[in-house]
C-alpha cells in the first residue's frame, strides 16, 4: 500500500524565527500513518534539516540545477542540497513553468542531476485554467509527465513522486473536486503503466496540491487515489498544517 506524503512548500516565506518553532512542533508531532516533509528556502534548508534530526521529518528543496557543478552564478546544485541535509527536491512547480519558463527539457535534465546525487524528487504537473475549459487537461498532463520521464527506466525512476497541481487552484482559493482530482490521478498511473510496469505506476505516490487547507483535506486525502498533499500556505503555520497531515490516512486493503 502506498503510503501517504504530506510535503509542505513554503515557498519565499519564513525566517529562523518562524521556522524553527514550525520545524520542531512537526519533529515532534508528526504522526506514523504519513510520511511528512518541508521545503524550506535554500538558506534555511541546512539549519531545517538540523532542527528535524533524529526525527521522521523529511527536509528537502524547492529546486535544483540540473548540473552537478559549473559556472552557474546563483544556482544549487543537487548536490549541494544532499550536503545541507536534503533528501527531496520539488521540480517543477508551476510557478518555475510560468516565471521561468522551465520546459520538459530542462526538467528531465533537473530529474537526472536530483536522482544522481540521491534525492528524491516530487515532480509537479497540472493544467492551464484555459486548458481545463477546452477539454485538455489529460492531454496535456501526459505529455508532461511523458516529457519529463520519457529517458528514464523505472528502475531509475524508483524514489518518484509526482504532484498533480491543477494551475488554476495554486494560491487561489479554488480547489479541483475529489471528482477531478481522481480523474487525474487515475489518467497519470495509467500513463505510468503504459510507459513503464504496472507494478511501478501501482507504486508511485501521486500527491494532490493547489489551495489544500484543514477544512478541505480529509475530503481530497479520502481518495485512495490521492496519496497525499503538496501543501503551500497552509504548510507555514503548525495549527494549519498538523490537521491536513492528520487527514491523512493509509488506505486499508
């Protein structure tokens, strides 16, 4: 049974301050039913994974260059994130799609360096607004997990989760219906077991992300298609955070 992964993306936010309190409430709270995991700024990424040693808070980054040294003023290394005490990294998010312009390409390379030095990634997909009206929405979520993963093997690809983040729902308010959520999440292991094994795209963890908040979690985490949450917002603040984490439930046999 897959085992479900709450990970909170805190984005540009938060100080040592206000991190550490957060840090060591989840430390200490974190139950056993879910894995859990923050993705802190990369200046607070060495001191998050200190705070949370000898715990089962798993620590990671929002990002990560797709070389593993080089001549690139201003980027991390995935490498560089192992060293600080990271065991995850997001990719592609829809905000590094949309202010970046992170393409397939680019991510498929990013997905080489982060499985290279050992990380765990979280790959984010998920639909345009105007996408979803026209009737693309699965179209165009396979072909984004088609062209992130299409040079990989599943044996390669054995630490993945991927988080389906409708675009429309990041930071706005509006959350897909469990209805459509599970369409997607269906749609994405079907691909995965067209292009891999079935075993493999049984075993994939597929989290949900886009305004996920207390008073809608145990709705969404109820699916046994949704295996969890990539949480934003709601993720910075330990009373807002702990219920969604608790939502969540293995899913009986």
């Amino acid at each position: 049974m897959r085992k479900p992964f709450i990970a909170g993306n805190w984005k540009m936010y938060l100080d040592e301050a206000s991190a550490r309190p957060l840090v060591e409430g989840l430390a200490e709270a974190c139950p056993e039913a879910a894995d859990v995991g923050v993705f802190p700024p990369f200046t607070l990424l060495e001191r998050v994974a200190r705070w949370a040693e000898g715990s089962s808070l798993l620590v990671g980054a929002q990002d990560c260059h797709a070389e593993a040294e080089g001549a690139f003023t201003g980027e991390i290394a995935a490498g560089m994130i192992r060293d600080a005490g990271g065991t995850h990294v997001i990719l592609g998010h829809s905000e590094r799609r949309r202010d970046f312009g992170e393409k397939e390409t680019l991510l498929a390379a990013k997905l080489r360096g982060a499985l290279g030095a050992g990380l765990a990634p979280i790959l984010c997909v998920g639909e345009l607004l105007a996408e979803r009206d026209e009737g693309r929405t699965i179209d165009v979520v396979a072909a984004q997990v088609d062209g992130a993963l299409e040079a990989f093997s599943a044996e390669e690809l054995a630490a993945l989760t991927i988080a389906y983040e409708p675009v429309w729902a990041i930071g706005t308010g509006r959350v897909a219906t469990p209805e459509q959520a599970v369409e997607v999440h269906r749609a994405i292991r079907e691909r995965l077991a067209s292009r891999f094994t079935e075993s493999f795209a049984a075993a994939v963890r597929i989290q949900y992300g886009g305004s996920v908040k207390p008073d809608n979690a145990a709705t969404l985490l109820g699916e046994a298609e949704i295996d969890g949450a990539l949480v934003g917002g709601a993720s910075l603040k330990l009373d807002a955070f702990l219920p969604i984490i608790r939502a969540a439930r293995v899913p009986a046999e």
